[in-house]
C-alpha cells in the first residue's frame, strides 16, 4: 500500500515523496530529519494509533500539515481527527482523483474530510460494532481493553500509545464504569465473550 501509494504521488509534477517510515517510534525522528510540508498517516500503526502520533506532529511541528489516510468509515474516528486539530480524514479506497484533490487542498491551507464519512456511510468494524455502540465506548477505550486483554499495565500502555500513565488511568476507569466491572479478570472476561 504504501509503495503503491508513493508511486502514485511521485507521478505528480508538484509533489515529491520525500520519505517512508513504517515503524511509528521512526515517525517523529523522520518529520524532524526530512522536514516535509505534509504527512500521510494510517490509524493502525502497531500499538500506537496515528491520531495521536498526528496531534504530536503538530505539537512539535506546528508548520507540518497531517492527513489520515485509512480503512476506518466511522464517524468517532473522523471526530476524534478534528479535535486533534489534524488536516484531514480520507479513506483508502477513494479514487485517485479524490486522494489527489485532498492532499492539494490540505497543502493549500484547506482541509479535506471524506465526505462518505460526513454523510454517515458508515461500514461495519471492530470499532463501530453493535455492543461498543451500545455501551458508548471511544476508539480508544476499545483500544485500551485490547491491550489490557494483552497483559501490558498502565504505564506500558501510556508509554505505547504515547498518552501519560494518569490518561490511561481515566480511561480505565471510564471502561469499568461503562462496563459495570470492577477488576481486570473481568474485564478480559468481558473482552473474550464480546470478541475483542
């Protein structure tokens, strides 16, 4: 995807690709180094969601442009972009045409948000499923349950969603009021039967 998505950039006469990174601890590092007007990122980047990896881009290079570029139509994901003040929202299978026009309307100064998203067109998945909707839980409270399920603490979550350790304290506490549980064997418990 990605080599596909650089080839098709480098095609056009006003943009450049100026670098990949595939890891998302080589994110920061790379923006710093390579200096690029804007950065295409994907939700999922092993552990760490690209939201907040963008919302540290912006604090750190207040210039850089951010562009979610992602398999996810939900509407929670595309609200959780604009608050974190990125750029933009596109889905993967938008035509050429739509991607192209995006990335130029966000380096122009503009922003450029899916408008299957706006309008609701919303795709099923692991995050916008019947129980998370039902009991009201955010990306990233799921995203938190999963790695509870997968033994890491609180610090080791902050410290892989690059969040403060008191965050992720809030939001554990959100889950186990949301999900009327107390203790983290239930919680897994939960997790398992609801197949997270």
């Amino acid at each position: 995807m990605s080599d596909g998505l650089k080839g098709l950039l480098e095609k056009q006469p006003d943009f450049v690709v100026c670098g990949q990174v595939f890891e998302a601890p080589a994110v920061l590092p790379a923006v710093h180094s390579l200096q690029p007007n804007l950065v295409l990122l994907d939700i999922n980047l092993r552990g760490t969601n690209g939201i907040d990896i963008g919302r540290k881009i912006l604090t750190d290079f207040p210039v850089v442009k951010v562009l979610i570029l992602t398999m996810y139509n939900q509407t929670k994901l595309l609200d959780e972009t604009r608050r974190a003040g990125l750029h933009g929202y596109i889905l993967k299978d938008s035509s050429t045409t739509d991607l192209i026009s995006g990335i130029r309307a966000v380096l122009n100064g503009g922003q450029a948000f899916d408008k299957r998203v706006l309008q609701g067109d919303k795709q099923e998945d692991d995050f916008g499923n019947d129980f998370a909707r039902r009991l009201n839980l955010t990306f990233r409270e799921v995203e938190i349950i999963r790695l509870i399920c997968d033994g890491l603490t609180t610090e080791q979550i902050a410290d892989k969603l690059h969040i403060a350790a008191t965050t992720v304290k809030t939001h554990r506490k959100n889950i186990h009021s949301k999900l009327g549980i107390t203790n983290v064997v239930d919680l897994v418990q939960w997790a398992k039967k609801n197949g997270l």
